[in-house]
C-alpha cells in the first residue's frame, strides 16, 4: 500500500463511521469524498502548494470530532438548518481543485448556517468561536447568507490549546447593495495545524471587507477568496506575526467579474526567528470586467537572519479599461529611525520594538470592532514589549 492510500484510507474509515444525514447531504459528502481520494493531500510539487509542506498534517492520526462553535449573534439574525441552506451550501467554495475544502465537506456536519435578511443592520457584532483540542481533526463549516441592502460584522475566532488540525471552510453570500464586515482571528496553538477557505460571493454595488490575523499555528494555510459582481467593492487586508519555527501561507484570489468593480488588498507580515511566511495574491479581471480598479500590496518585515519570506503577487489581466497595480516588498528595520529615536534617550531594543509595532498598528487601524481592536493591541504590546526587555 502506497503511503497516499495509506493516508487516505485513514480518513475512510472515519469517513464511513458518520452518522447518517439527509438524502441531500449524504450525496454532497460522497461527491466531496471521492474527490478528496482523487486528489489526495498536496504536496510541494503542486505550484499552489510550492512552499508549504502539509505531509506532518497527512500522516498524523488525527481523531474527527464535530465542530463546536460558541456563537453570539443579535437577535434579528435567524440560524437557519443546514437543510435550509441547500441552494448555497458548498456552491461558492468549490472542492474540485482544493482536497482540503472537499475533506471539508466530506465531514459536514454541525454547519453554521445564519441568515441576515434583507434591509437589516446589524449594530452589534456576529461571533464565531471555534475551539481546538489536543489529538482531533476538526473541520468548521460556516455559510453566511446577507440579504439586499443589509449590513452586518462577522468576527471569526480561532484558538485551542496541545496538537491538533483545523480545517476550516466560511463561505459568505453578500446580497446586492449590502456592506459586510468579516474578521478572522486566528490564535491557536503553536502546536496546532489550521488550513482554511474564506469564499465570498458579492453581490451588484455590494461592498465586502475581510480582515485576517494569523498570530498563532505551527503550520498555517489562509486561502481568501473574493468574487466581485458589477460595481462590487470588495478589501482583502491581513496581518501575520510568525517566530520560531512557525509557518503561515496567505493566498488570496479577488476575481472581477464584471465592469466597474474595485478592490484593495494590503497583507503585511513580521517574521521572527526562523519562521517562514508566503504570501500569493491573485487578481483576475475577466473580458467583461471592463472599468475595474485593483490595488494589491504585500509588505514584509523581517527581524532575524534566519526568517524567510516567499511572495508572489499576481495579476491576470483580459480587460483593455482598466487600472491594476501590485507590490511586494521584504526588508529590516528602517536603520534611519532607529537611529532617531536612540537619539531621542530611546534604547535600541525599545526603539527596535516601537518601530515593529509600527508597522503592523497600520492594519490594526483598519479595524472597526472596537473590542477586537483593542484586543489585539493589547497582544502586540505585550508581544513586542518582550523584545525590548
């Protein structure tokens, strides 16, 4: 037996043990299976995989158990049955090239399903807590329907504590003219294996912004995907601090598929020790999408002589109307103003630390929810408040 049979046929034996699901849902698992077994886990040797090596997640023994999430969400937002979301569920985040969204559904389960209806605005924040637990495989599915003209905040929380898997798959469907605020912390055990799928689906005039913090994991994939209707506008920004030996890949795709939509896009990372972050973000503008606006940035700051940084920004362009610019850029503290403040009575280390601080305040600003602002402040001071001691 191959060691690829071997590894898929542990996942068989769980696959077969779930309890039975509606006619419907058992057909959606059996189609997602099989194409995980055709598919197999990826390795360095598929081009989206080139700098992330899955194998230690492959032969790990890992127990399935169902997701818990603690949710907290306004009352005016209905949880809907995962038999009431037929139409949507896994029909944005496609598991036909990506084996870990089809083991994803291959598992489902305890599906989040919410549903924000038309014209609602939602003040208080959506919550989604997933918590990881020492030997187990969990696999997350969250399906977000906003209706016309809504608006609402998503926070999705991510943590746990020993070695364990993650696999976690969000889609979201913005409705024409809605305004949607998405968040994903993720802080979870620098033990722990987190992979993850964001699809969001974007309605006419709609206005979509994620925001992804990647602080904790030993080995950890985001994919963010964004798929834009005409006049959509739709903002991709994350913040990753790596050390150690940690490891954090960041792909983003923003797919304009039709005229007159915009999008923004600016990661930035802080790497430490010898930890290793990729970055891959993509843009596509198809024929039809004629008058799009695209920004994408990726910048990198890298601390210690052992860190290493991969980035690769995309563009892929079939429109002749159009205005499209992307940028990547790895480099040290500026020697300049660190200079500066050590002229100021500053110490080094201290003045290292603000510097640091610094550059990731710049995506913190960008977010809206007070609390998560002010907590994740909180984290970098006292992450960063180390170096200096």
């Amino acid at each position: 037996m191959t060691a690829v049979s071997e590894q898929i046929g542990k996942w068989l034996e769980h696959f077969t043990n779930q309890p039975p699901a509606p006619a419907w849902f058992e057909a959606l698992r059996n189609e997602a299976f099989a194409r995980f077994a055709e598919l197999g886990f990826p390795t360095t040797h598929h081009e989206e995989w080139r700098f992330t090596n899955v194998s230690a997640i492959a032969r790990t023994a890992f127990t399935p158990v169902a997701p818990d999430a603690l949710l907290v969400y306004p009352e005016s937002v209905k949880q809907l049955e995962p038999a009431q979301a037929e139409a949507h569920l896994a029909r944005h985040a496609a598991f036909d090239r990506n084996p870990f969204v089809a083991l994803n559904t291959a598992f489902l389960g305890n599906v989040v399903v919410l549903d924000i209806p038309r014209n609602a605005v939602i003040a208080q924040p959506i919550e989604i807590t997933y918590e990881g637990t020492n030997g187990a495989a969990a696999h997350p599915r969250t399906l977000i329907l906003v209706g016309a003209n809504a608006q609402c905040t998503i926070v999705e929380t991510y943590k746990g504590a020993g070695n364990y898997f993650t696999n976690a798959v969000t889609e979201i469907v913005v409705g024409d003219r809605a305004v949607v605020d998405h968040y994903k912390l993720q802080q979870e055990s620098l033990s722990a294996f987190h992979i993850s799928t964001l699809q969001a689906t974007i309605g006419r005039s709609a206005t979509f912004s994620s925001n992804s913090i990647s602080l904790g994991g030993a080995l950890v994939r985001n994919d963010a995907n964004a798929t834009l209707s005409a006049g959509s506008d739709a903002t991709l920004n994350g913040l990753y601090i790596v050390n150690g030996t940690q490891h954090v890949d960041n792909h983003t795709l923003i797919d304009h598929t039709m005229p007159h939509g915009t999008s923004h896009e600016i990661y930035k990372g802080i790497l430490d020790g010898k930890a290793h972050a990729v970055f891959n973000g993509k843009i596509i503008v198809r024929k039809d999408a004629q008058k799009t606006d695209s920004k994408q940035t990726n910048k990198n700051l890298v601390l210690s002589d052992g860190a290493v940084v991969d980035t690769k920004p995309e563009l892929q362009i079939f429109a002749d109307d159009v205005r499209c610019t992307h940028g990547a850029t790895i480099g040290q503290l500026d020697a300049e103003s660190l200079f500066y403040l050590q002229s100021r009575g500053i110490g080094k280390r201290q003045a290292r630390s603000l510097l640091t601080y610094a550059f990731a305040q710049d995506v913190v600003d960008r977010i809206k929810v007070q609390s998560l602002r002010d907590s994740l402040e909180r984290v970098l001071y006292e992450k960063f408040h180390e170096h200096a001691e």
